[in-house]
C-alpha cells in the first residue's frame, strides 16, 4: 500500500509538470520548420541550436549541480538587501512627450526607458515581481514598485529585446505593454513568443548578429554576445541572444544583454565604438558558470574594449538569481573600473540618467540596505 501511494504521488507530479509545461503561455512558442530554416541560414544555427562565437561550456558534473542546487536552496547571508531599494516615482508628465536630449531611466536588473530623438524605446522590459514562469519558482525582486506603472506609461515606440530568459523576457509585462507598442525589436526565433502571445506579425522584427535596422531615425544593429537561450526544459538555445547598438546623430548606446567575457567586445568597439554610454552586464555571476556571465573586472575590461566612455553595471539591483552577496558587483567593479579610467554611473532606480553628460558623482544610495 505504502508503495501505491508513493508511485501514485510521483506520478501526479509527472502529470502536473506535463501540464504546467505544456499549457502555461508563460513558456512561449514553438518553432516550425520553416523557422528552423531561417535560423540555418543565419550560419549560428547548428542541430536546432543557436552556438556561441566561441566554444561556451555551460555543462557541470552531477557532484557540481548537486552542490550548486544544495546552495540555492540553503540560502546564504546578504543574497539579498536587508530592506527595498528605493525608488525614485515618476509622474506621466515627466515622461510624455519628452524632446530633451538622450536619457535612461533604470527600473532594476536589465530593464530600462530610453528617451532618444522624441522615441520611447524599452530595454527588456521584466516588470514582473520574479523571474520565472511561476512565482513560486523564485524570489521576489528587491523592489516592490517600479517608479512608473506600466498603465502611466505614454506610447512606446519600440521594444528592444537582447534574449528569452525570464529575466529579460516577461511574458506580463509584454502582454500589457502589447496595446500601447508600436514595433519588437527581437533576436532571431524569439518572434515565435511574441507571436503565441498576441503580437501580430508586421509588428515583429528579427534580428541576426550583425543585422542592422532603424526606428524612426535611430540607427540599431544587433551584436554578438556570450550566452544561451531558453524558457522550457527542452529548449535551450533554440531562439538567439545577444546585444545591441542604438545610436542616433548626437548619443551613440551600447547594451550588451548576458554575456561572458569574450573576443566579441572588441570586435564591436571597432565596428561600432566608441560610445557614449555602455550598459554592462554586472551580476548572477558565479566561476561555474562563468562562460556566459562576466565577472565585475571583466565588466570592466569588456568597457574598456567596446569603446564605453562611461559604464553603467546592470543586471544586478532586482533579483537574487546567483550565489553571491547582492551588493558584490558594485563593490567590485566600481574599482575596477577605476583602475582602467572608466568613469561609473550607479543610479537609483527611477532616477534620469542623461546618455551624453552622465553624473558620475559616487552616492551610494545603496550603502544603508544592508
């Protein structure tokens, strides 16, 4: 009897997961083969995955997951602020209809406003409260409010997308933001999402390393990075990632998305370098998987070798999504970044950041959230 019960346990589990994957929009679409042809052609597509540049390990040994697991669910001291960021709030007056010169608001993590040319252009927009497809799958972001709601937001011009992870990519935030967006800039098969979710297909662009587009008179190209894909336990890799360049006549922005460190920051300095502003990755990095995220000195190396004329650490500041105390990147990449002359912007969210004449006064807002 004892044992009927355990198997019938496991298998309602079996059943519930199959359901979960199989029926939860969360997970996105599939892909059919006339995309996986489109993806071949691309030349980075290789037995239905996307491949890196160079060869990236992201595969560790039984005894390395089990540990890695173990530490995630054993939780550790400072993996997160002892109390919320603070938030800077943000009327709709101050943000519609805005003709200044280039501006950032940041709203945590990776994602951003950019005011540039008259355009409202979101930087992968995660506005959900955890990064994953439910919400018991992972811990709350550090704040609680962001400091515009999405409803408060004026038209959006464009959605720039650097890849499907659910830190980047969330699928709330997207289907509210579906009504008031006019274009989705996307990596190539990230489209199939976007079209399971609603976005009709004229509104959809995909993007190859390299490939180069424009919105309204901003100049973009989507550049390599070092890093994977993937929304379900089955997909991995099967849509692009990577990062972007956005330059108009007088502002020149650099997003690098996830990446490890890697020869592909240099060869976009020389291509498209140097600029005004970097957004650079700068968090849930751990030296197990360091191919595919960078730690803070590479942060800063990879600045110097893109052509940033002042960094801003991003990917860090909203979730705990690696081992590491929440507030490393800054500590260490903030002198790091000194040694190589790279002035460092750290700004609070909500708070406007101009891309040409940043502040780089040290605050440290940051400093009393222990």
């Amino acid at each position: 009897m004892t044992l009927i019960i355990i198997l019938s346990i496991v298998a309602l589990i079996a059943i519930v997961a199959v359901l979960f994957v199989n029926f939860n929009p969360e997970f996105g679409g599939s892909h059919s083969d006339e995309d996986k042809n489109r993806y071949t052609a691309s030349g980075h597509y290789k037995e239905e995955k996307f491949q890196n540049l160079i060869e990236t390990s992201m595969e560790m040994d039984a005894k390395g997951m089990a540990k890695t697991m173990w530490e995630f669910m054993a939780g550790g001291e400072r993996r997160q602020p002892a109390a919320p960021f603070p938030v800077i709030y943000r009327e709709s007056t101050e943000i519609s209809g805005y003709q200044g010169p280039a501006r950032l608001m940041w709203y945590g993590h990776s994602t951003f406003l950019l005011q540039m040319e008259g355009k409202n252009i979101l930087l992968d927009p995660m506005f959900g409260q955890v990064a994953a497809p439910h919400p018991w799958l992972g811990s709350n972001r550090f704040n609680s409010e962001m400091p515009i709601s999405i409803e408060n937001l004026p038209s959006i011009d464009a959605i720039i997308i650097s890849h499907d992870h659910y830190d980047h990519l969330d699928y709330g935030s997207i289907k509210a933001l579906i009504s008031k967006t006019k274009h989705f800039y996307l990596p190539l098969g990230v489209g199939a999402h976007f079209r399971e979710w609603g976005v009709p297909e004229e509104q959809i662009t995909e993007f190859n390393w390299w490939d180069e587009g424009n919105i309204g008179g901003i100049e973009i190209a989507f550049t390599p990075s070092r890093h994977f894909s993937g929304r379900g336990v089955t997909d991995q890799s099967a849509t692009l990632w990577g990062s972007w360049v956005i330059k108009s006549s007088v502002s020149k922005l650099f997003f690098s998305g996830d990446s490890g460190y890697g020869p592909h920051f240099k060869e976009i300095g020389e291509k498209y370098g140097p600029f005004d502003f970097a957004l650079m990755e700068c968090g849930q990095y751990n030296k197990r998987w360091a191919a595919i995220h960078m730690m803070p000195e590479e942060t800063a190396k990879a600045s110097q070798e893109v052509g940033a004329k002042v960094m801003m650490p991003i990917h860090w500041g909203a979730f705990t999504l690696s081992l590491h105390e929440w507030d490393d990147p800054i500590k260490r990449v903030v002198p790091a970044a000194a040694e190589l002359n790279i002035p460092v912007v750290i700004p609070q969210i909500g708070e406007f950041v101009s891309v040409n004449e940043p502040s780089t006064e040290y605050k440290g807002w940051w400093e009393g959230l222990n």
